[in-house]
C-alpha cells in the first residue's frame, strides 16, 4: 500500500482510509485518515472522510465536530455540510440538519442523498407531508436508493398510506435483504 512505502502522502493515506471503510473497517479508516490529518490538519478530504468514518463508528457528535471544521474553512462545502447534516440526524437535532440538506438541494436539487436526509429530518420534526414530498422526489431520481424508498415507506405509514408502505418496504428488502 502507498501509505507503508510513505506515510507522509497524506493522498495515500486517505485513499488507504477510503479502502477500508469500503471493506466495511470503519475504525482502520479512521487511523488513516487521522494519520493523514496528523501529517496536514488541514487536508479538508480526510476530515470530511474522517467524520463519515465516526458515524459509522456509532460516534456522532465526533463526526459533527469533524464536519464543522471543515465548515468553518469553506462554509459552502457540501460534502461537509452533507456529513454533518447525516451525523445531525443520529443526535436528533433535525432542523439543522434539515438546513444542511436544503443547503446542499440549493445547488444540487437533484441529490437523492439530500432529499432522502431532508426527507428523514422532516419526518423526525413531524413534517410528514414536507417528508413524503422529498421521499417521492428522491425515489424518482434513483429508484434504487435504499435509504430514499424507506423514508418514502415510513412517511407514507405516516400519511395513512399503508399499502404504499407496505409496497415501498418490500422494494427496500428486494435491494438490500
């Protein structure tokens, strides 16, 4: 691996954390990417790849201090504001994470990652009609998207649409059983 020939390539050692978190080793991914932070605390990537990496951890105010880091340097940094909205959601303050995810739909509106996260902020706060709008939309985008047709499935037992659900939940298990 690049990042044992030099452990100073701070590229290599994100790229070695990326790798691991794919194998599903959230926790080595996390050593790489501090490794790199260690190296250049301001290697924005590797904080942004570091808070996804603390979420998967169960350690979710880790992975918003992470993310607000990188938003302090560069305010209109949407894969940080994407990271910290998803973390905001695991700690339950979901307005600011439902702020994150407009912030992001702002200048993607076609991100079904954002509209699903929307979609679960409005649907924690009560908003479910806010909720099942976004669900519909991000379904209509990515069909396949696991997270996008279980927050359609949950805002529409919300709604009253019990056969909706009951059909949104089964296409979920038939992606991901």
């Amino acid at each position: 691996e690049a990042s044992r020939v030099n452990p100073m390539n701070v590229n290599a050692l994100n790229h070695r954390g990326l790798a691991l978190a794919e194998r599903g080793d959230a926790a080595k991914a996390a050593e790489s990417y501090e490794a790199a932070l260690a190296v250049d605390p301001g290697f924005l990537r590797a904080r942004i790849n570091l808070a996804r990496a603390w979420r998967d951890l169960g350690r979710p105010q880790d992975a918003v201090k992470a993310a607000e880091e990188v938003i302090r340097v560069d305010a209109g940094n949407l894969l940080a504001l994407e990271a910290r909205a998803a973390a905001l959601l695991d700690v339950g303050n979901a307005d600011l994470a439902a702020s994150d995810f407009t912030e992001v739909l702002r200048r993607f509106p076609e991100s079904s990652l954002a509209l699903a996260g929307r979609a679960a902020a409005y649907r924690m706060t009560g908003k479910h009609a806010a909720a099942l709008d976004d669900a519909e939309r991000a379904v209509g985008i990515d069909p396949k998207s696991l997270d996008a047709l279980l927050e359609r499935a949950l805002a529409r037992e919300a709604t009253g649409s019990e056969p909706g659900a009951i059909e949104d939940f089964g296409a979920a298990l038939a992606i991901d059983p």
